[in-house]
C-alpha cells in the first residue's frame, strides 16, 4: 500500500509539473522563434538532435505534435517536459533613396526566445488505445532592431511644410501555440492512426514603417509608423499513421489541416500630413480597431525510420515535409474598424501586406548511436529553401530565411524512471537583398537582412 502510494503521489507530482509548464508555454507563445519558415524544427531534445525527425522515430509524447501516431509506440505512462533556448542573430542594413549612403547598419537587439513545450501520454500494456495530451510553441517569428532612421525621401512626396519621421521603431513577435489532445488507435500491431484536434492561441505584434495606401486612391499616402498588437483563438487538427515493417524499419506519414487565425487587436499609426491647402503643418495620429487575417499552414510530412544492426542498431531517420505558406502569406487582408482622425471619425480603412511568400519543402534527416546501453548519440542535418522567394516580400521584421540547420545531441538514461536530452541547433546565416523598389515597405528600398542562430534544449522525461 504504501509503495503504491508512492506511485500516485509520484504520478501527481508528474501532472502538476506539466500543467506549470503549460502555463509557462501560454506566454512563450509571445516569444516564440521559428527554424524552416515559422515552423520550429523540433519539439524536444531528443528530436532536435536528430534532426527534428520524428514523423516516423518519434518515441516520447512530443513527437504527438508531428505525427500523433506515434504514441502508440509508447508502453505504460510518460510525461516529457522540454525547454528550448534559442539566440538569434538579425542584420539590417539599408541606404538612402539615391542609394549612396547608409541609412542603418544594425545587429538589433539579441535577447533570448524561451520555447517551452511538454506532453503526457498514457498507453496501457495489451490496450489498442493510447491517449495523449501536449501543449506545444508551432512556431513564429520575432525581430528587434530597436529604433532606427528613416528616410523620407523614399516617399516621392510629401506634404508641402509637413514634419518628417528621422526614427521608427523596428519590432515584430508573432507566436502561434496550441493545446494538443490525442488519440491513437493500433488497427494491428504494425499500424497504428491517431487523430489530435488542436485548440491554438496566436499573439502577434509589429512595429514598423510602411505605406497605408500603396494603390495611392486615397489621402493620406505617406509613410506612416505603424504599431498594430493582436490575438486570436483557433482550431486545427492532425493526422498520422504509423506503420512498422519490423521493429527495424517503418514508415509514418501525418497531415495537418490549415487553421484560420483571424486576429483582432488595436492599431496606431502616425503620419506627417498637411492641412489647409499644405499651409499648416500637421501630424496625423490614426487609431482603430485591428483585423488581420493570417493562418497556421496545412502540411503534410512523411518519414521512415532505419535501425542497422550492421552498425550496432544505430538508428537512421529522414523526414520530407511540405508546408502550404502561400495560402496565407501570399498577401494578408488588414481592415481598420472604428477609425479615427486625431480624434476625428473617419472610414474604415483596408489595405493589404503583400508578402508573396511560396509553398516550402523541407528535408531532415538524423542519425542515433547507441554508445552504451544508456548513453546515446545523435547528430542531423536539416535544409528548407527559405519561403520569401520574392525581395518584394521581404521585410526587415519579419525574416524567417534561414536555410540550411546543422544539429547534435546526447540522450541518457537516468534511472528506470528518469530519461535526460540534450541539443544544439545551429542555423546557418541567409541573406536577403533588395533592389530600388519595394512593393509595402520603404524601408527595405535599397537593404540587405540576415538572421542566423544558435538554440539548445534541454528535456526531462519521466516514465513509469
């Protein structure tokens, strides 16, 4: 009685821990990074340094937020709590309208991005059906130049008198997490589907200069100093199937509906305007009512899992992964609501962010050796060609161009109970220029923007 005592209060223990870090990952969902696109390359440790593989190799209750059939892999109970840190690396720099001298040339600020994740799954010996529960960081973007100058002669025109912007800030952190509840169901014992319909939260926040009405049909056309904050709900779901050819080979492939996230927020934004025929010099301050349509994209993954035992059992795992970014990022719908003048009533206005960002194929592959009984090895390779394939779509805040990823990590058993992963991302710097003409953003006339970084992260895993 008393060891069973043991057990549960250890089992209770295990679930208050898991629904800290799920609060604690409510607000990283602020702060989360992103790796191929905006989606994170990993979920856990274990994953990270393979690679981010685990369509197919998935073993512990993050790998859910891949292929949620994994689970079934999974005997007895488990909780896995992972903390990823991630340093990013930003570059900006850009000239002036005539493209001679330099307007900016900054690193940005370089503050660490906490992505926390975990996940509970319980699979009773000789059941078909697993249960799992995740609260996971997707993924996101998030820059921070702090303030910077800015030319107003991009502008063509200005009105006659008006003041001019010198300095705007430079800002963005758009995060997208989502809560995870799942089933798998072992059809025989080779293969396993699973369904996880997910609730997401999104936060987004951005801070830059750009023009409001780029058709130039309505007054005022001029640079404004946009600050726009929103959030949204949402839902999605997952799918996924497993299937083993033997416990040394098999296959996995998951798919991912796309989530609509209609974010609603407040929006300011600042202008230099002339009233009275350009006789009186003003500063227009626009307030209203933010609605911004973006969404998380459907994607579909396929892996296959390899243990050689030629080679001591060491595991090999590579993953294929196509994400339809397109279908929200080609160009995002923004209206205005409620809108005010200085105070004055105004229209609602609308206008569009043209990011023209394509469909993305990302390839992962990810290599564990077994150097002892407890201790494992790992190491992957990870490469998606950045999404924003037009300079017109680039913009200084939000740059997710990283393209190629080197990865390694360790894994050691602790005890019968007790399982410790370590990683460590390195994502190679990717730069993007841009020519004389910028379709939304003067900013970006005549600049170049880079983003590199170094992550690590760091999982417990508790089994019983």
């Amino acid at each position: 009685m008393y060891f069973s005592n043991r057990v549960r209060e250890k089992k209770r223990l295990g679930l208050t821990i898991l629904f800290g870090v799920c609060f604690l990952s409510i607000l990283g969902s602020r702060i989360s990074q992103a790796n191929t696109g905006m989606e994170n390359i990993s979920y856990s440790a274990k994953s990270a340094g393979m690679g981010g593989t685990a369509v197919a190799v998935g073993d512990d209750s993050t790998a859910m937020n891949v292929n949620p059939a994994t689970i079934s892999k999974i005997v007895g109970g488990r909780i896995d709590m992972n903390l990823e840190m991630m340093f990013p690396f930003f570059s900006f720099e850009n000239k002036d309208a005539t493209g001679t001298r330099i307007l900016n040339d900054t690193n940005g600020k370089t503050p660490i991005y906490w992505i926390p994740s975990a996940g509970f799954v319980y699979h009773k010996k000789g059941s078909r059906w697993s249960f799992g529960l995740g609260m996971f960081n997707e993924g996101g973007t998030g820059t921070d130049y702090g303030i910077l100058r800015v030319d107003n002669r991009f502008l063509e025109m200005l009105p006659a008198g008006a003041p001019s912007y010198s300095n705007v800030e430079y800002f963005s952190n758009l995060g997208y997490m989502k809560l995870t509840p799942t089933v798998s169901y072992n059809v025989t014992e080779r293969l396993a589907i699973a369904i996880s319909p997910q609730v997401g939260y999104s936060t987004m926040r951005m801070k830059m200069p750009f023009f409001m009405d780029q058709n130039r049909n309505r007054i005022p056309d001029t640079l404004f100093a946009a600050d726009m904050d929103g959030d949204a709900f949402s839902i999605g779901a997952k799918m996924g199937i497993l299937y083993k050819f033997s416990e040394d080979f098999g296959l996995g492939i998951a798919y991912s509906t796309p989530v609509d996230i209609h974010l609603k927020g407040d929006a300011t934004m600042a202008a230099p305007i002339a009233q009275m025929g350009g006789m009186i010099p003003a500063l227009s301050i626009m307030k209203g009512d933010l609605e911004m349509d973006i969404g998380w994209p459907q994607s579909v993954k396929a892996g296959i899992f390899w243990k050689m035992a030629f080679l001591n059992r060491m595991l090999l795992a590579f993953d294929v992964e196509w994400f339809d970014w397109s279908h929200y990022f080609d160009s995002i719908p923004v209206k205005l609501k409620n809108v005010t003048m200085n105070g004055t009533p105004q229209p609602d206005r609308k206008f569009k962010m043209d990011l023209k960002w394509k469909d993305q194929w990302v390839f992962k592959l990810g290599l564990e050796y077994p150097a002892t009984d407890k201790l494992r090895l790992r190491m992957g390779y990870v490469y998606g060609k950045n999404p924003i394939s037009s300079s017109q779509g680039v913009l200084a805040v939000m740059n997710p161009f990283v393209e190629h990823h080197i990865t390694g990590g360790i894994g050691y058993q602790i005890s019968d109970h007790f399982e410790l992963n370590m990683a460590l991302i390195y994502g190679v710097n990717k730069n993007e220029k841009v020519g004389a003409r910028h379709s939304m953003s003067p900013d970006m006339m005549n600049s170049t923007t880079g983003m590199e970084f170094l992550s690590t992260s760091l999982m417990l895993s508790y089994k019983w």
